[in-house]
C-alpha cells in the first residue's frame, strides 16, 4: 500500500472523528441547556388564604424575549372527586424572571382539597398571550398541594433575586463650557461664545469692556415634540429638565410642562445632535 492511500486513510479517519466529535460536543451542549436553561416554576408560600398561588418563574429571556402575563393550573384526577379542575388567571406582565401571588379564586380550594390526591396530577402553565408562547410544569397533585402549604418564602421574599438594573445607554457629547468638535452625523457645531466659529455673532458681548450685545427676547411656545430618531444623549434634559425627560429608549415631554421659556427650548433643540426636538411658537 503506497504512503499516499495511507495518507488519505489516515485524513478520512481524522475528519470523521472530528464530525463525531462535534456531534457529541452538540448533544452535550443541548443536554446543558435541557437541565439548567430550561423554564423552571417554583411554587411560593401566598399571602392570599387558599385561594391564593403564588409562584417564581424563571427563563431564558435571551432565548425567548417575551412578556408572560397569564397562569393556568389544571388538576387531572381521574379517580378522584373532582376529577378536573381548570383555572387561570391574568396578572401584570413580566419580560424578565418574576415572583407572582395570584388570586386563583375559589376553585383552586377544590384542588387542594380533592380526593385521591396520591394518583391525581396538576399542570401549571404560564403563557406570554401577545406572543403565544406557552411554558408548562407537571407535579403530582400532592406534592403540588405540599410545596404550597410547606414553603416558608413568600413573593416579597425572592422579589429582590429579580431585579433587572437596565444601564441607560450612554452618548458621548461635548461638554457645552469647551470649544466643540462637530457633532456625530450631524457636522453641527455648538453655538456658543468660546467657539472662534461664532466669535462674530458675540463680539458684541460685555467682555473686555466692549458694549453689551443686545438682550434677545424671550418666547413662548405652543407645542414641543420629538420626532423619531432619539439617541437618549441626556443633552435636552441637562438644559431644560422641567420639559425634557430621557427615558431608556426615547425622550418625552413632562406632563404640564412650562412652554413660556422658549429660548431655553430652542437652546435644547439646538443642542440636540440628532435635530429631533421640535416647537412651535405661539403666534
């Protein structure tokens, strides 16, 4: 047998060890995710008497970005009384791990209570309804009905395991005592004193013992808006945070807002890298 064939042999027996590799490493890995990624409910101690429920519900929100906001539990028990029993129930939507005590009302006093518990089972589902995603949890009814009664940790308990600190994204602007580069996208530069750009227009100004440049009347304004496009820079809300609020995704307007300062609007809008703050003058 020449040196080539064992060459190649020995090639064709490498790359399928590869592939049988990469295989395993798959499985493994799905395995992984099955048996600590998975959707998990944790039955909690209620506050709400016996027709209260109260759960932990954990996922993967990377997987799976959705708002879940309803929970079913059904009781099957074939030999028992009451064979079936079947609630659900809304509740305010989370898109992040969450602890919930829902008022199941007076049926779920049925299922606790039923007979033949010992051969009887319960599902507990929680369903995103916008998205149609669907998680469910099956336990033996007596378990079910003793992790319920025997949990000493209510919602308020785990609540904190929750919280989600969400990092307001940050834009880099140049701070308005400096003489400003051009902005990003825009190529606008800060209108201001200290920028030789628009030395001229303030030339006028009480410095050095030169004539005050005459007083700019002040506006009042009918509406101000912001179109799409916001960045969250913060640079509206520095200026003017009685009208301007930067929010995690956009900027809004404050409810009751006073429009009788319009230079100091039209100085935010002129400040925005993005131009989308705009106004309306009165008249």
């Amino acid at each position: 047998m020449s040196t080539t064939y064992i060459a190649m042999t020995v090639a064709i027996l490498m790359g399928i060890g590869l592939l049988v590799g990469i295989g395993a490493l798959s499985l493994l890995s799905g395995a992984l995710n099955f048996l600590f990624v998975r959707p998990k409910i944790e039955i909690l101690k209620s506050t709400l008497g016996d027709n209260g429920f109260a759960f932990a519900f954990k996922w993967d929100q990377d997987a799976e970005p959705v708002k879940f906001d309803r929970v079913r539990v059904h009781l099957f028990n074939p030999f028992g009384s009451p064979t079936e029993v079947d609630i659900t129930r809304e509740f305010d939507g989370s898109d992040f791990d969450f602890a919930r005590d829902v008022d199941m009302g007076e049926n779920l006093k049925k299922i606790l209570t039923a007979s033949t518990l010992d051969k009887a089972t319960i599902e507990v589902e929680v369903t995103a309804t916008k998205d149609n995603v669907t998680h469910k949890q099956t336990f033996k009814a007596v378990d079910f009905v003793a992790k319920r009664n025997e949990s000493t940790q209510t919602v308020e308990d785990v609540a904190s395991k929750f919280v989600v600190t969400k990092e307001k994204p940050r834009f880099e602007i140049p701070e308005r005592t400096f003489i400003s580069p051009p902005l990003p996208k825009t190529a606008k530069q800060l209108k201001m004193a200290t920028n030789p750009m628009f030395a001229g227009e303030f030339a006028g100004a009480a410095a050095g013992g030169g004539a005050a440049a005459p007083a700019v009347e002040n506006f009042s304004i009918s509406k101000v808006w912001i179109e799409p496009g916001c960045i969250v820079c913060d640079a509206c809300e520095a200026i003017f945070p009685e009208v301007f609020e930067v929010t995690d995704s956009t900027c809004i307007i404050r409810p009751g807002a006073p429009l009788n300062d319009g230079l100091k609007v039209q100085e935010a809008a002129e400040a925005c890298p993005v131009e989308v703050i705009k106004f309306t003058k009165v008249g």
